[in-house]
C-alpha cells in the first residue's frame, strides 16, 4: 500500500505569494483530490487512510492548504478567508494538470469544496462531501442541541464561559473534550495520523474562520451558506455523514435535497471520521461511488 511519508510526486506551487506543498500517489489512473479538514490541519489525517484508492487504480493528491503541515505559515489574517481558498485550490488544481478529477471535501474541506464547486465548476468530475454542512447558521442550530445533551448546568457553564472570554478553565475544556469523544471521533484511542495533524494545527486560520473549537462559531464563516448555490452543482454528489457527526444528518440532508444529482450514505457507528471509525463500510460506499462515474 501507498505511503505517506513516500508520495509519487512532491512539487511547491506559488499562491498568492507564499508556497504550498502538493502531494500525489500513484502514477495513473483517474485523479481523486482531496481537500483536508481544519481550517489549519494538514492533510496527513485525511490522506493516509485514503491512500488504499491508489490500490484501486486511482491517482490520489492533496496539500497542505496555506498555513498548514510543510506549506508556508504566513501571519497575515486576511488570508484566512474561504473565498481566497476557493481561488487556492484553482491554482492547485492548474499546477498539477488535473483537467478532470474527483474531489473528496472532508469537513472544512467540505465547505471549501462547496465553494470552490460553485465558482470553478469545470474540471470537476464527481464530489463527496464528507461530515460537512451548506449552511452554517443551521448547524450552529445543531451544535447547540448536541450540547444540551450534555445537561443544562453544564450548557450553563459553557454559556458563562464563554461570555466572559474564559473557556480555556479546565471545566470549559472538559465540556468540549466530552463533546470531541461524542460527536468527532468515538474511538476509544484516537489513530496516530489524526494525532499527528492535530498536534500540528495551526489555530490562527482556524480561529479567524471558524472560531476557538469545534462547537463555538465566532469566526467570519458563521454566516455562510451556500444551499441555494449548490443548486447550481449537476456534477455526481455523494453527501456522507456519521449517525453521531458533530455536523450533523440534519445538515447532511439539508445538502442532499439542494444537490441535484446526490447520494446519501449514513454510516451508523461512526461521528465525524468514518473513514476511521467504520474504514470497511466507508470505503466500500466510496468505492462504489467512484466506480460508478467511469
């Protein structure tokens, strides 16, 4: 099986700027890209599981988005907005020839592929939106109501908390650890490449896009929604979603009824890393996907 740490082909692109690293596996084969979560991950999570595609016959590439893993850090926070992004993975997609490709978003990545589905829609074969959301106001709405299972002193707290800038308590901390065991990954011990990137995220565009973590939006998404838009997306759609995925079935159905021409799968053990809570049955639906676009 593929490696990550040996990729086919590494190559520097300029965007806007600054430097990215790309990465590609395998020699043939039609292309799947794919775009990490974060903002501020490095792709290592998303792509090591997926590097079983290339024993599939197909040629799987990512990168580092701008601020992440080997990629330039820059400090300049007005990078740190999705449409600047959108125009990031055209560049991408221009530097490695990609004149045809599948496009796997996972979360952020998500978003991101939305948004760059609808402003560059030409080479774009198929898309899988993973554990993602169209519409950021209706999740926060979903993120609260997986909060408050968590019982109203504690919804409470989190609210106090929060008000007075002081979520990094160890209580605050604790609230949100329980909520990453729920709703982000219901392993009992996390896999090494998801460790590995978290260890190296860069908060600073994670902050200013999203917000402090993964259940408090403050940052300049917030109000983002690209339901109507999406619309406009005829390409193939899988939209794949955990039964206990912190961007809820809600929201993944929410995509599902915009997309004219999508899937849904629902993995039913799994919350926001299926890929690695369920790999057999998660794999076995993309495969199937892929397959059917050829």
């Amino acid at each position: 099986m593929a490696a990550f740490d040996r990729p086919d082909q590494t190559q520097r692109v300029e965007v806007d700027g600054h430097e990215v690293v790309t990465y590609a596996w395998g020699t043939g084969g039609e292309a799947v890209f794919l775009l990490s979560g974060g903002p501020g991950l490095p792709c290592r999570y998303l792509v090591e599981p997926h590097l079983r595609l290339v024993d599939r016959g197909y040629r799987v590439v990512s990168y580092d988005q701008l601020g992440t893993g080997a990629s330039d850090r820059p400090s300049d926070p007005s990078l740190w907005h999705i449409e600047r992004y959108a125009r990031e993975v055209e560049t991408v997609r221009k530097a490695l020839g990609l004149d045809r490709f599948h496009l796997i978003g996972h979360s952020w990545g998500g978003w991101l592929g939305i948004e760059y589905a609808v402003t560059f829609p030409d080479a774009l074969a198929s898309f899988v939106i993973a554990d993602s959301a169209g519409d950021i106001p209706h999740l926060v709405s979903e993120l609260n109501r997986l909060r408050s299972a968590l019982g109203p002193e504690t919804v409470r707290m989190m609210q106090q908390r929060e008000a007075e800038c002081t979520i990094e308590h160890e209580e605050y901390k604790a609230a949100i650890t329980l909520l990453d065991y729920r709703h982000v990954c219901r392993l009992e011990t996390w896999p090494r490449p998801l460790i590995r990137s978290i260890e190296e995220w860069n908060k600073a565009p994670y902050e200013t896009v999203q917000g402090p973590n993964e259940f408090l939006y403050t940052g300049n998404l917030k109000d983002w929604n690209r339901l109507d838009e999406m619309k406009r997306i005829d390409r193939p759609c899988l939209v794949v979603v955990g039964a206990y995925d912190e961007l809820t079935p809600a929201c993944a159905l929410r995509m599902h009824k915009a997309l004219p021409n999508s899937e849904i799968a629902v993995f039913a053990n799994s919350s926001h890393t299926p890929f690695y809570e369920e790999p057999d049955a998660y794999f076995s639906r993309i495969e199937k996907f892929l397959a059917e676009q050829k």
